[in-house]
C-alpha cells in the first residue's frame, strides 16, 4: 500500500463522558486518537469496557464528544443532521448482533434497500433499485440474491444475516466500513469466511476498514495496522507484524500471551478488571494490573507509573508507538508522544 494513501477518518483527543447513576462521570473515552485511510485495515482491539465500541460510535457521529474532534477527510466533522447523514453516506457502521441489527419485519430487500431509500441513490447510477440491491448481496458473497429476497432475518443462518449487514452497508458504495465485532457470534469456519470478505472488498473496492475486536488473532489474519486500547485510550499502535511480533506494552504482551497461535508465549494472566471509568487510576492507567510493575521489572520507573500521567499517542498512522513509561525509559530516544494530557 502507497505511504500516500491519504487520510480518510480520523479522532483527536476524544473524550466522551457519561454520567451514571450516582452521579459520577464516567470517561467512556478519555483522549482517543486514530485514524483509518482508505484502502487498509485497521485493528482496534482491547478487552470489554475499553471504550472500543464507544470510539467506533462517536467516529460515525453516534456519540457526541465532550473534547477533541472527528475529521473526515481533514476537516472537523459537521454535526448537523445534514453533516452527519453525509459522513454516513461515506461511512457504514456494520453492529455486532446481526439479528438485533435487522428489523424482523423487513425482508431482506428491504433491509438492503433502506440505506438506498434514505440517500436517495436510485437513479444516479441509472440502475434499478432492485438492480442494486442484487449487486449489494452479490458482493456480500449471497448468490443468487434473488432467492434471498423475500426472507426474513429468523430464516437465515447467522453468517447470511451477517452478510446482510454487510451487503446493506455496500448498497450505499461507502469508502470506510466500520464492523464491530463482525464474527464475534459465529462459528469458526463462518468466521473465516466473513474475514475473507472483508479482505476482499478492500482489495475489490479499495474501502478502508476498521475491525473492532478483543480477538488479536483475528486481528493478525486481517489487519494492515493495529491499535490497542485500554480504559478510554490507544496504549500501543503501529504496523500488526510489528505490534504482534515485537509488542513492547505490558497490556500487549499480556493479550497476546493468550493468543492460542502464540504458543510459543507463555501465558500472562491479568489480575482483576479494567477500572471503573469513573475512577481512573493516577499516572498510567494500567499500573494496577501491569504484569511488569507486579514482577518488580518496571521498579525503576515505578514512581511514574503510579504517579505521571502519560500523554497521548498521536493519530499518525505511521511508525510502532506505545504509551509506557517503562518502554520510555529503556528507549534510546524519547517517545514521539503528544504533550496535552486529559486524565
């Protein structure tokens, strides 16, 4: 892929809060940044409650920001109603549950055709609506599509209803896909499947994908560049051979210890759960769970780490970049690291 390849989607400094219950807030996202360029594939992984999702959403407009910005195409996201049904005319989000995504009381034409319907598309390209929603579910790998028409969602395996989904988002000849957790639900062989679909439209129609996942093997099979999240932030980001190969964050190495193709890995296990987002720790935010600062490996930089906030890893898509005070202090040159802090 050409290093020219521009940027099409990009987040900076994200924060996204939520008051809960108790009337504390919580920072669903806490200075997120990432960007995802036409014809690549982006991996955002992490562990449940990481914020992953979150980002995914607020990047198509869903979930509005309480600091830092969107852009598309290198210009701050235009959050009205009209703004916003542009960017997701360019856009599609593919959801996680397939059969909660679909309306059971559509067939599955009308499920692809809605998105034509909502842009008004038919007509531009001079074909028929039905001509396009039969190129929709061809592309998604539903052959003939014709004999899909008329079925509903509950009549369909749940890889076909997540090829609907697909084919729903390719009506509208998006430029960016965002699928979250597109194979969680499937079964191993469907999986495979639904992956090599998405590779294939990449290369077929040149989108750029962002795959949300806790699943780093998955990951590995598909994607151009990885990004870690932990508790609202990008801890560790850059090119997947050299991220999973060479992981240098101790929450990377942690994920990928339990990898099943990694078994040259020993396995490190992970005490506790992510914090709650309403009571982010001081200094890095994974200090009370890092393998490294428990095993006395990181004693020399423990007092950062409980204590120094760390800055955000910029959304350049280039080069191998982690958050750690651990890895900064053993790297022969400072980090190249954003200076604002928002913890």
């Amino acid at each position: 892929m050409s290093d020219r390849t521009p940027a099409e989607l990009s987040a900076h400094g994200l924060r996204v809060e939520f008051t809960s219950r108790n009337g504390r807030v919580a920072r669903a996202l806490d200075g997120a940044d990432l960007v995802v360029r036409a014809g690549e594939v982006v991996a955002l992984v992490g562990e449940s409650g990481s914020g992953k999702t979150t980002l995914a959403r607020t990047l198509v407009g869903l979930a509005k920001p309480a600091a830092g910005e969107v852009r598309w195409e290198g210009k701050a996201l235009d959050r009205s109603a009209r703004g916003l049904k542009a960017l997701r005319r360019q856009v599609q989000l593919v959801l996680q549950d397939p059969l909660g995504a679909l309306n059971p009381r559509h067939t599955v034409y009308d499920s692809v055709a809605e998105g034509l319907r909502i842009h008004k598309l038919v007509g531009r390209s001079g074909k028929t609506e039905t001509e396009l929603v039969a190129a929709a579910l061809s592309s998604a790998g539903l052959r003939p599509p014709e004999s899909l028409f008329l079925r509903y969602p509950h009549e369909l395996s749940g890889g076909q209803r997540q090829r609907v989904l697909i084919a729903g988002a390719l009506a509208v000849s998006p430029r960016l896909l965002i699928a979250d957790e597109p194979v969680s639900s499937l079964d191993a062989s469907i999986r495979g499947e639904i992956l090599a679909l998405l590779l294939k439209l990449r290369e077929e129609l040149g989108l750029g994908v962002l795959v949300v996942t806790h699943d780093l093997g998955l990951a590995w099979n598909i994607a151009d560049r990885i990004a870690v999240m932990y508790l609202g932030r990008i801890v560790e980001a850059g090119p997947t051979e050299e991220v999973l190969t060479s992981p240098q964050h101790p929450y990377t190495q942690a994920l990928l210890s339990v990898v099943p193709e990694m078994d040259r890995l020993e396995p490190i296990v992970l005490h506790g759960e992510i914090p709650d987002p309403t009571r982010i720790p001081q200094g890095c935010r994974f200090h009370p769970r890092c393998p490294a600062l428990a095993s006395g490996a990181a004693s020399a930089v423990a007092t950062l780490c409980q204590g120094t906030p760390l800055p955000i890893l910029p959304a350049d898509p280039e080069g191998h970049r982690s958050a750690c005070h651990l890895v900064a202090s053993q790297a022969s040159t400072p980090l190249d690291l954003r200076g604002e802090v928002t913890s």
